[in-house]
C-alpha cells in the first residue's frame, strides 16, 4: 500500500497515531494532519456555527493537499492521513449540513482515492469520556450525533473501491499501534538490530482447527527480538485462503438474494459448505496472486515473514495444492504441518464454533459430512517421511517439519516448546537448502 488514511470516532487516538508512525519510520512514512481540524484551527472557524465557512476553506485547500499527497507518493513513502473528505460528510449529513453534502461529489471527485482506509474502531460510549478527558471543548460532539454519523459512515464506505480495514482500538495503546503496523506492514530498523536469522516464507498447513490460528496468535504476541531469536519467524505477514473462501459464500448469499443460483457453496446447518471441487484449485491461484503482489513478497531484503495458510484433504490434496503453487514461492519457502487426527480436528472445530456468532468469520464450523468428505483422508503423512525433510515438489525440494499437535493446550510454555522443538531444526535445513 502507498496510500492510507485513518478514520474513526473523536479522541480514539487517530493523531497520536500517525504522529508516532511519522516518528519511528521517518524513512518509509510521511503524514498528514486532519484536514477540517487543521483549517478548524488555523482560520479561527467554529466548526458547528460556521459551515457554510468551513465548506468553502474545504474547497480553497483541497488542491494543496492533493499535491502533498502525489509529492508524498512520487518520492516513494507511505502516505498515511488523518480523516477524509467521506468522514465530513458523514457528520454533515448527521448535523444537517446540506451545503457541504451538496457540494460533497464535486469536492471528492477531486481528491485521489487512497488503497485502503482505516478504522480505529471505538465504542461511542468511549469517545465520550476520552472527548472529555482531553478538554477539547470545542471539537466535542455528541452521542446521538456520532451514531448517525457511523451509520452514515458504513453507507458511504458501501459505495467506495477502496477497502476499509478495522483495528480495534477498545485496548492499550501499544497492542493497537503493533495491529496498525502490521496492516501497514511496518517494522521497524536499527542497525543493531539481527533479522537475517527468520524464515523468508513459512507454508501453514493441516487440518481445520489444527491450531493454525493459534501458532500465528502466539507468534504475533511476542516481541520481535524474542520471536526471530527463538522461533526464526521475523515481523511477519498472513495471507489465509479461508477468507477468501468466506467471501465467496457471502457473495453467494448476495446472488441467492436476487434469486439466482448459488454459485460455488451450498447452505448446511445454518453455515455453508463448498459446492465442487475445483474451488481448491481457484483459491491456490488466488494465494498465489496476493503473495507475488505483496510487498512482503518483492522486498526480501526488508527480512520480513510471510506466512502462507492454507487446508486441505482428500487422497491428493496438498500433492496438488503445493504443485499448483508458483514457484517462485516455493523456492523461498518452507513448510510447518500441524498434526492432529481427524477427530481431534472435529472435536476442536466444534469446541470453537459460537452458534451466537455464526455469521462471523472467526467462528466458522465445517458441517460434520462437510468434513468427512473433504478432511476425513489426509495425503500429508504420504508425501513426506518423517518429522523433518526435503518434500520434492516439481523440481524443488521444499524443506518441511511436522509439528504433532496433540494433546490440545493453550499453556504458552508449553505450545513455545513445540513450536521451538520443530522451528529449529527446520529453520537450519531451510537455511542449508536454500544456500542462505
């Protein structure tokens, strides 16, 4: 990404965020201030008794700040800004502004669109007591007014190409600015600082609720430092094939809607399952589109990981997923499998599963025929030999490491013990294979 603004309600932190991003990363990061409090400010304009005013400081700026943004861009950092131009108009609609909202496609037309937004996401509730807390009397706005705002927020963003990513911001500072990094896939330099020991990609691979989540769950809540020097993983990031599965049933549920057929998943117990089999192959090729698209891909020498996960079953499933992965991938990578039986993987999918949040991507279920058919047979043990080798995939010869995950335990010591026990020593066979 080249261009990303942060939105959210008042006092979430929005400025203290890209203050600190333009501080740590001077060489990759350069901000910009919320446009409507900056002009708020320097024109001496209150921002609910004079809109009319704010409208027209709006239009005179707006050509300023397009400049900044490309010469940001041309010289090849991150733009990261503070709100935009859809947030006014959301609070206009809330506050009854029809001048602004008039006057709002013209005034946007006119303004690049950025590759991603935001969101530090904040109950209402909390935006209150921090407006208050920071004595900002003057930018202060009320409960009823923010909830029409975020509802006319989301109907806005409904409308717009670019995505619109979440962090929850309802937690301590630092946990909120690591998740912003992450999605900015910011890490950060010193020049003592060791990265060449961790992996360049790691394969994810085994059964559903295997303990794939939770490998990458207690990855991402230690330190670097700790992290590269125990378990050779360096700041890293996820790409998952299950999301985009997710996305193709909600589509689905869209053409249902206007009484089309479904195209690619059937519904089963209030959940989905996947309609035919060539669905595994479109989703490789669609992991193989994001990884050579990602900046973590093409700037190796950044020492960052990628982690690349993935399930699959049946008599060939991973000899044909990993074939069918490109190979230019495969030379960079290496392959952690997490073991558990098929049973185990039942037991665990329905342990996880939340009848209350069904629809929610993090407490999907695989119906149990679902995944009999699909996750009953698993070809893995077949195509390896033993816990740590050489898999030959095509003409390479892929590293991997199996990490016999049973019995379930969510005691940190202990999972730190497996992974260390497997990462190790196919971290050196990586290493020695792969010539680095």
């Amino acid at each position: 990404m080249k261009h990303v603004i942060l939105e959210g309600l008042p006092a979430v932190g929005k400025s203290e965020t890209i203050e600190l991003l333009a501080r740590f990363y001077p060489g990759r990061v350069r901000v910009l201030p919320e446009l409507v409090k900056t002009l708020v400010l320097d024109e001496g304009i209150d921002l609910f008794n004079e809109r009319a005013r704010l409208t027209a400081a709006i239009r005179k700026a707006l050509p300023e700040r397009r400049r900044d943004i490309e010469a940001i861009l041309r010289a090849g950092y991150l733009c990261v800004e503070e709100s935009h131009l859809g947030v006014h108009y959301a609070y206009s609609a809330a506050l009854g502004d029809r001048e602004f909202i008039d006057a709002f496609p013209q005034l946007a037309d006119a303004m690049p669109v950025p590759d991603a937004y935001l969101r530090l996401e904040l109950p209402i509730s909390s935006s209150l007591d921090r407006q208050r807390a920071r004595g900002t009397v003057q930018f202060d706005i009320d409960g009823p007014a923010l909830s029409k705002m975020l509802t006319e927020l989301d109907r806005w963003h409904d409308s717009q190409s670019a995505p619109l990513l979440r962090v929850n911001a309802d937690r301590s500072a630092g946990t909120v600015l690591a998740d912003v990094e992450a999605l900015l896939e910011l890490d950060y330099d010193s020049p003592g600082e060791q990265r060449d020991a961790a992996f360049d990609i790691l394969l994810l691979l085994g059964r559903p609720a295997s303990g794939k989540s939770e490998f990458i769950d207690f990855m991402a809540h230690l330190s670097s430092d700790h992290r590269a020097r125990d378990f050779f993983i360096a700041p890293f990031h996820v790409i998952d094939d299950f999301p985009i599965l997710w996305s193709m049933f909600e589509q689905d549920d869209v053409w249902e809607s206007v009484g089309r057929e479904r195209l690619c998943s059937v519904r089963r117990d209030g959940n989905y399952s996947v309609a035919h089999d060539a669905i595994w192959n479109f989703l490789i090729e669609r992991i193989n589109q994001q990884v050579l698209a990602s900046p973590a891909f093409a700037r190796p020498e950044a020492r960052r990981t990628l982690l690349i996960e993935f399930s699959r079953g049946g008599p060939a499933g991973y000899r044909d997923a990993l074939a069918r992965l490109s190979p230019d991938i495969l030379r960079r990578a290496a392959i952690l499998y997490v073991s558990v039986t098929f049973e185990e993987s039942w037991r665990r999918n329905i342990a996880r599963y939340d009848a209350k949040k069904r629809d929610g991507i993090l407490t999907h279920s695989v119906p149990r025929d679902e995944m009999e058919r699909t996750y009953g047979t698993d070809d893995w043990h077949e195509i390896t030999e033993g816990d740590v080798g050489l898999l030959q995939i095509g003409d390479l010869d892929v590293p991997y490491a199996t990490l016999n995950n049973e019995p379930e335990s969510k005691v940190p010591d202990v999972l730190a013990e497996r992974y260390r026990a497997v990462l190790g020593p196919l971290y050196t066979l990586w290493r020695r294979s792969s010539g680095r």
